[in-house]
C-alpha cells in the first residue's frame, strides 16, 4: 500500500511540474542557447543580424555581398539563421580539413577575405536559408525521428527551391529520479532537415534550432545550434562549387 501511494506521489508530482512548465513556457516563448530571451525586435531582419555582431558579423557581411541587404530589410520571410562559426568550419585553413586546404592542395587561391568567394554562390546559398511567409514554431507539425511514419514533420522548400524536412520534437518529460516519463510532455524545439535525395526522403541530419521565433518587423528569424548547422546546409556541396568557380 505504502509503495503504491509513493508511485501516485510521484506521478502527481511529475504532472504538476509539467503543467507548471507548460504554463510558464507559452507557444510564442523562445529560448537562446538554452536562455529565455524577448522574441519581439524592434527592427527589420537585417537590423536584428545586425545588432548581433558576435553571433552575425560574418553572416550580416555575405548578406552585402550577395546583393541581398534589401531584401533583408523589406521582404517577408522565415529565416533559418547560420551563424559565424557555419562560415570559420567552411573556410577553415591550409592546415584544416576546410575549403582552404582543399583548394591549396589543388593549387587555386586560397580564401583570405568573404569577396574571395563568387557573389553568385554566397547567394544561392543564402536563399536555401528563405522560406516564403512567416512561420513560428507553433506553425510546423510535429515530428518524431523514430517514428516517421506517425509524426513525420512536412516538407518545405526553399527560395533556394531546396526541399527540407522541417518538424517540432516533442520532448518527454522525466521525473527527476527517472522513473516516471510522460511521452512527448517535455520542451519542444524547432528541427530542420535538408533532404539531398529526394528517393530518399527520410534520410537526413535534422539540425536543431538553438532560438527560435524571433520576431522582427518584417520576417521570423530561428537561429541554427552552430554546433551541428552548417552554411547552406551542405559544406560539401559549397566547396565544390567555389573550387569549380577558382578554375
């Protein structure tokens, strides 16, 4: 009897924390690298990347060199954010396994400064990061990695008329001894999955959102885990077409 009252403890218990979390965490909240920050900005999206130097600086500048300072400060549309460091594991060094060494291994100039690389290339990969509208978290299905079949996220494409995967993960809900979970009752984070074959829809690396839902004036803005993200959402295919354009 005593055991199973401990058992309805706990499940009470793990229910109201979660509902207290629930409460706490509204579908127009958004989280930093784990921080809850304010999602709305004052400003256009070009404004916000760049009041972000730390983060942008390196973003905000192909921006300019793609032409696309405009578009970044009057259209409407979603932007899955790359940040700095997408761009210093491309380029890398003669020393890396990045662009450099590859291109210092075939005898081409290296990249020393952004206007090293063709406009044209920053710009067509910068458009695979644009989706036409302006799409928060609360707007994307659901979807479950391990079960694809039930929750499988939807397919998006992008002004770059690449083809994605894009799903919110519903996390469970852990009692902090682990012994009770609630399925699909925990955080909910935002993922993106560029999809390279398209005969193979279900085969991708999902790239977690680290903030989602910010909101400047003219656009939503969801910032990729640097950690996993990468410029174009294909390091390879970027470097071919930068060692084919220093032929």
């Amino acid at each position: 009897m005593k055991t199973l009252k401990k058992i309805m403890f706990k499940v009470v218990a793990l229910v109201c924390v979660t509902c207290i979390y629930a409460t706490s965490c509204s579908k127009d909240d958004y989280y930093t690298d784990g921080e809850r920050a304010v999602a709305e900005f004052d400003g256009t999206v070009m404004d916000y990347l760049d009041s972000k130097p730390r983060e942008f600086d390196t973003i905000v500048q192909i921006i300019r060199l793609a032409g696309m300072e405009e578009k970044f400060s009057s259209e409407e549309f979603t932007f899955f954010a790359p940040r700095d460091e997408d761009i210093k594991s491309l380029i890398g060094d003669v020393n890396t396994n990045g662009l450099n060494n590859l291109l210092f291994s075939l005898g081409l100039d290296t990249v020393k400064q952004l206007s090293d690389v063709d406009s044209v290339i920053w710009n067509f990969y910068l458009h695979r990061h644009i989706f036409n509208g302006k799409n928060k978290l609360a707007d994307y299905p659901q979807v479950d990695y391990n079960l694809m079949s039930v929750y499988g996220g939807q397919n998006y494409s992008s002004q770059g008329d690449a083809v994605f995967n894009i799903g919110v993960k519903y996390n469970d809900a852990v009692s902090s001894d682990g012994n009770s979970v609630l399925k699909y009752m925990g955080y909910r984070q935002l993922h993106i999955a560029y999809i390279t074959d398209l005969g193979e829809p279900t085969v991708f690396n999902a790239i977690p959102v680290a903030s989602s839902d910010i909101q400047p004036t003219n656009g939503i803005v969801h910032v990729l885990n640097y950690v996993d993200g990468q410029f174009g959402f294909s390091d390879s295919q970027i470097r071919s077409d930068i060692i084919q354009s220093k032929r």
